[in-house]
C-alpha cells in the first residue's frame, strides 16, 4: 500500500508540463524513494515481533534488550547518526534531488539516490560514487530552479566587437528554433570584455535555460559560432613574440 501511495504521489506531482513539472517530478521521486525505504523497513521490523508474539515469544525482555542495545549501538555509531541526521535536513531543505546533476566534494555526477545515510552520483564515464551524508563537505547543484551555459572566446585586440555581435547573433538563432527555444528561458546575456591578456581579448557570454538543457544549447550556440567565425574570418589570436636587436660598432682601431 505505501509503494502504490508514493508512486501515485510521484505521478500527481509530475502532472502537467514546463519547467515546475519537471521540479515537481524531481523532488517527488526523492521523496517517493525514501517513503517506500521508510516503510519498507517498518513492515519488516512489525511483521518479525508479530511472528514472534504468534509463536509464543515473550518480546518484552527482546524490546527491553533491543532498546538497551540501541541505545549502545547508539554511542558507538555516532558517524551513522551524523550521517542519517544530515540526510535529513539535506532531504527537508530540498538541497539536491534525484535527477539533478551535482557536484559533491569535487566529483560531479548525476544524482541516482539521496538516502538518508548516503547519496549516490553516476559521473560521465559510469562510475558510481557513495557519498555518506555526514561527509558532504561541499555541494554544489547545477541544475536547481534554471541553469546558465557560460561561453568565453579569446580574440585579438581588433575583433571584439565582432564577436561580441555574433554571439548575439548566436544566442538569437537558438531561442528561434522550434526545438531548443523552449529551453532557452531568457535572451543570452553578452557581458563584454571578460580580461586583457597580453595576446588576446576574452568576451565572456551567457545564456539562461531549463535544468539540465545548458550543455544541449550551448553545443547548438557553438555551432553557430563557429559558422559565423568562418564567414566573418575571425579566428583565434596566435602567439606573437617580439624580439630586440641591438647592434653594437665595433670598437675604433687604435
């Protein structure tokens, strides 16, 4: 009953579409997960003291022993109670759900499980990662509310302007397209000139979209971007290296 009550809870919250849906479905499906481990765990523990009482075992001195047991085990395991402890507050604040992609401690990943005691990230090449809660020194979630696909180019000292127009020009052509324009939440952002270097300008841009939809458009924006660089011939900067002579005469003869 409390597996079919949560995956009816997961589909009420996923009803309807955009971007709220898609949140809704998120935390819904952690939620979900973490009521069916809950009352799983329950089930069992009741149903084993059921069994017991059927079969004429006196479960008294066995709750007594159990919660002098537990409140031993309770001491020796204070890293499972920290754990459990953060996985709670971590749930109820809604910090990362299922779904998201995150960074935890420096491994980013997309989040598979967020259970009490651990939450489990599936990076790029398939490798799972276990995360104790009590561990989680930082986390960071990219992709909680909305997300920015960040772009920066280095150009010579005489292009800036021109890249910074085709990179409106980009961002334009992106939200335009029946597709991927429904990702895109807002126009992209051109900040200008992001630093000086001695060989090159940087131009630093950015575009605002749906979780989880930065890395589609911004591979579509740098689609464009390099046609427009091939039609506009704007190329990155080479090294330039300058070098002095000095030519010193000869010393007058005697």
């Amino acid at each position: 009953v409390g597996s079919a009550a949560a995956r009816r809870f997961e589909r009420e919250m996923a009803r309807g579409h955009g971007h709220n849906a898609t949140e809704r479905a998120k935390r819904a499906r952690t939620l979900g997960r973490l009521l069916q481990n809950a009352l799983s765990a329950l089930v069992i523990v009741i149903a084993g003291l059921m069994v017991l009482r059927e079969l004429r075992v006196d479960i008294t001195p066995a709750l007594t022993g159990a919660g002098i047991a537990g409140l031993a085990i309770g001491f020796g395991a204070q890293t499972i109670v920290r754990d459990v402890i953060s996985g709670f507050f971590l749930i109820l604040e809604d910090q990362c759900r299922v779904g998201d992609v995150a960074v935890v401690n420096g491994q980013a990943g997309l989040v598979e499980q967020v259970n009490l005691r651990t939450i489990v990230l599936r990076d790029d090449e398939g490798t799972v990662h276990v995360f104790p809660n009590g561990e989680v020194k930082t986390l960071a979630n990219k992709s909680k509310d909305f997300s920015y696909f960040v772009l920066s180019f280095g150009v010579g000292y005489d292009d800036p302007a021109m890249v910074i127009q085709a990179m409106r020009e980009a961002g334009d052509a992106v939200a335009a397209d029946p597709v991927l324009g429904e990702f895109v939440m807002e126009p992209i952002e051109v900040l200008g000139i992001e630093a000086l270097e001695p060989s090159q300008v940087v131009v630093k841009a950015r575009i605002k979209t749906e979780p989880l939809k930065q890395w589609v458009v911004g591979r579509e924006v740098r689609r464009h971007l390099v046609r427009l660089f091939a039609e506009r011939g704007i190329a990155p900067p080479t090294g330039r290296t300058i070098v002095t002579l000095e030519r010193r005469d000869a010393s007058p003869a005697p």
